[in-house]
C-alpha cells in the first residue's frame, strides 16, 4: 500500500501531493525522490553581491512530465535555467548576480527525481 504526504517541509513551499517519497532538503540542497509527485515545490537561495553560486541540477525522468526553473524571485524574465518537459540530466548553473532565486518544480504525474545542491 501506498504513502500519499501533503507537506510543507523547512524553508521550502508548495503544494502537492506525493506518492512513496523521499525528500532530502537542508541550507545548500533541495531533493526528492518519489514513485509520483504531482504539484509543486519551491525553494528560495540568496546569492550575495561578489558571490557566485554553482547549482549541480540532477534530473530523473521516467514518466509523467516535470518542468523546473531557478529565476530572480522579484524579476521571474531573469533566470538561471528554465526546462520545459526535462530529461534524465545532469548539469550545472552558475548563478552570478545578487539576488534572491526560487528553485521551483512542477509535475504532472511525475516518476523519478530532482535534485539541486550548491555550495
């Protein structure tokens, strides 16, 4: 039998709904693995002025759809990355003006994983 959580985690948002979930979330990564994610999620990072912030992005894709952006959270025309129907990937963003960004995912009947972490 299956495990359905609606949440709220930490200092990230969303709603959603998830099907055999696995969330590892903390300061410098934003992560899940599921059988189903369907809704979204999001994450805010600052990137301080002088500082430049490398986001690994790790995507897992074997059904459903999963769309994912990091943009300016005042300014969502200036993004980092933005992805339409992802892939399985893996690749880096490097963002380098100051600001606060959300990390934001969103599914339809999604099967596999995302993953950001950054130093």
């Amino acid at each position: 039998m299956g495990a359905l959580f609606l949440a709220m985690a930490g200092c990230s948002r969303g709603s959603y709904w998830v099907v055999h979930g696995e969330e590892l979330n903390s300061a410098t990564r934003f992560s899940m693995t599921y059988d189903r994610f369907n809704g979204y999620k999001e994450k805010d990072l600052t990137v301080e002025t002088g500082e430049a912030v490398e986001i690994v992005v790790a995507f897992v894709s074997t059904e459903g759809t999963l769309d994912a952006s990091i943009c300016r959270k005042d300014d969502s025309e200036t993004c980092g990355y933005e992805g339409n129907d992802v892939p399985t990937s893996t690749f880096t963003v490097t963002l380098n003006e100051p600001g606060t960004y959300v990390i934001r995912v969103e599914a339809r009947r999604h099967s596999g994983s995302y993953s950001f972490h950054w130093n």
